[in-house]
C-alpha cells in the first residue's frame, strides 16, 4: 500500500511538472508581467508597457480598485498609450470598482481626443457608474465643453434626463460651468425643464450660487 501510494504521488507530481512546462508564457509569468503592465501605465512608460504586452500581460488586467491600463490612461491624458492598448484588445467597455469607464475618465479629464478615439471602438454612451452617472454628466459638471459637444455629436439627446431627473444642462449650472452652458443651450437645452424637486437649471445655479451660470441662464 504504501508503495502504491509513493508511486502515485511521484506519478502526480511528474504530471505536474510536465503540465506546468507546457502552459503558456502568459499563464505561468501573469502576476509579474500584469503588474508591470499597470505599473508602466502609472508611470506613463510606453516603452515598458509595449515590453510587458510582449512578454505576455494581460492587456485589461485591474489593480486594486479594478482601474485598466487604459482607464489609467485615460485619466492621465495618454492618447499614445490608449491607442496601443485599444490595437492590443483592451475591453473599452471595462469598469473600475467604483463603475467607471474609460469614456468617464476621459470625459471628466476633458481628454477629447481619447474621447473620440473610444467613441470610435464602440464605447457605449449610456452606462452609468455605481452612483448612476454616465459620460456626460461627468463632462458636464466639469466644464468639459469639447467633449460634452462631441457626446451631443455621438448621438446624446441634449434634453436627456439623468438620475434624479437632470439634465446635462443642469449639472452644468449647478457647477457654475457657464462656457457648458451656453454650448448646451445653443444646441437646443430646454432650460425649464425641471428635476425630481421641481427646480430648474436657474434655481440649481442660484441655490448654488453659480453666478455666472446664472447670469447666462437668465439672458437666455
């Protein structure tokens, strides 16, 4: 019996070994390589990251907050870096933890370019983040008037209601983006729509005191 069981566990273990010798680099060598890949895009390394790619990391592999290279890319500003990613196969659809989206980083950076060029890869306009926020709204409560026309070019009607019933528009005024604003409405924002509490994108600005938001929403 015990002698069987010696040959087994030899047997087992040769099995093993021969098995592990025939995985694939990406397989045995993804811890280390995935990590230099996330490190390479922290740093804003190209070069480093091409070499990890090459060496086998896994293009959409997530740190700890489940952020991409390329949602780390996008929230740096690195077109170069985003495009290499894209052409590797990174997921453009992919979320962090917290649900946001390369679309969102960029949107919220003000990144056009990488905007467009997700937009292109078919990143999809309307997913929401874990608190119900999309790309536009993030465009929108930061000012971010290049993008939020191109979200508006991409198919994004002007007067869509978002969580708690506001618009872009809206989110706009409440953060005092008066330059958003006044693109919004020259591209059709109904300004007497109201949200879930009855208040409009001029009662948002005054309630929050954005003076200039509200001096364009009052001459308008």
């Amino acid at each position: 019996m015990k002698k069987t069981l010696t040959r087994f566990i030899a047997t087992a273990m040769l099995l093993a070994a021969a098995f592990g010798a025939c995985l694939p680099a990406r397989a045995q060598g993804d811890g280390e390589t995935n990590r230099q890949l996330l490190a390479a895009a922290k740093d804003d390394d190209q070069q480093s990251l091409l070499a990890a790619l090459q060496r086998g990391a896994a293009v959409d592999a997530m740190n700890r907050i489940g952020d991409t290279a390329l949602i780390t890319a996008c929230k740096q500003g690195d077109t170069a870096m985003a495009r290499t990613l894209i052409e590797h196969g990174a997921n453009v659809g992919h979320a962090s933890a917290p649900g946001v989206t390369p679309l969102m980083a960029a949107a919220y950076g003000g990144f056009d370019e990488i905007v467009a060029l997700l937009l292109a890869h078919g990143a999809d306009l309307f997913t929401t983040d874990r608190v119900g926020k999309t790309a536009m709204e993030y465009a929108a409560g930061q000012g971010q008037t290049k993008v939020v026309s191109r979200l508006l070019d991409a198919g994004v009607d002007v007067n869509r209601l978002y969580k708690n019933d506001l618009t872009a528009l809206m989110w706009a005024a409440g953060y005092d983006r008066a330059e958003t604003v006044q693109l919004l409405l020259a591209r059709g924002a109904n300004p007497a729509l109201k949200d879930n509490r009855g208040m409009t994108a001029k009662d948002i600005a005054v309630q929050t005191k954005s003076a200039r938001a509200s001096g364009v929403l009052s001459a308008g």
